[in-house]
C-alpha cells in the first residue's frame, strides 16, 4: 500500500461503485514523475520505485469495465474512465489532485469526487495486472476487477 499525506477530511463513499476503480496499461514518460515518496509499498515494489507524479502514468488510463460486454455503455454501473488527470464513475466524477505511483503496477490517486449534489475527497488504489489488461481496485484488503475496454 502506498500512503498520500494531506489534510484530513470527511469522506463520503462513492455509493454509485463501492468497489469500483480501473486503470489503462503503457509506461509513463520519465519526465512525468515528481521526488519519491516515502511511504510504505507493496510486495512487488520498492519504496525507490514509487514517486508522485503530476498526472496518471498512461498504463493506468483507458476505459475499464467489470463485464467486456458492457464497454460500449455509459450507463454501466461498473464503468471507470481515468484520464491523465480526471476520474469518471457511474454516478461521480471529478479532477485528480494526488497521484502516487510506481508507473507499471499500481496506482494511488487522490480525488476530488462530485455527484449527486455532493463533493467529497476520497483516495482510490489500484492494481494493474503484469498483462495490463485487468484493474483491480483495492479497498480494505478487498478487490474488484475490471478489465480495460480501451
């Protein structure tokens, strides 16, 4: 797990995917990433491997969705778009302001979500597969994949 320092707020969960998050898979450019952050890293990563950047790593972004039958739809509830610096749900949506990442396999973002009348920060983590084709959003020990549509 990789943990992003900041303010702390309220957090209301995202009721529109509870356990939805997804990423696109390419490698970013050098020159995206920031210093390194020092937090703790999963199994497969090393605290030098992890650094902040200023958008999400393009392997991260694309269009993910739990069923591949459903790609085509906007109206999928399990439906994740992540750009370079925005995230889309079902219901929410909103810019990015954090993003920490070692560039291959996972990702941590900070998020300013709105929808429904209501704007909340909220941190999302992800795990990209070694293929790059399944995002697996990581909650609680928990996980919910998606496989990339785009």
């Amino acid at each position: 797990m990789v943990a992003i320092g900041g303010c702390s707020t309220s957090q209301t969960p995202d009721t529109s995917s509870t356990n939805s998050e997804s990423l696109s898979s390419e490698s970013p450019s050098p020159g995206n990433a920031l210093e390194p952050e020092q937090s703790e890293t999963s199994a497969n990563t090393t605290l030098a491997q992890v650094k902040q950047y200023e958008d999400v790593p393009q392997a991260f972004q694309g269009v993910w969705q739990a069923d591949l039958e459903q790609c085509n739809s906007q109206a999928s509830e399990t439906r994740l778009e992540i750009g370079p610096n925005q995230i889309q749900f079902y219901e929410s949506q909103g810019p990015i302001k954090e993003v920490v990442s070692d560039g291959k396999t996972t990702l941590k973002v900070k998020v300013e979500l709105s929808g429904e009348g209501e704007t909340w920060l909220s941190e999302r983590e992800f795990q990209l597969s070694e293929d790059r084709n399944t995002l697996s959003a990581i909650s609680d020990d928990n996980a919910f994949a998606r496989y990339r549509c785009s």
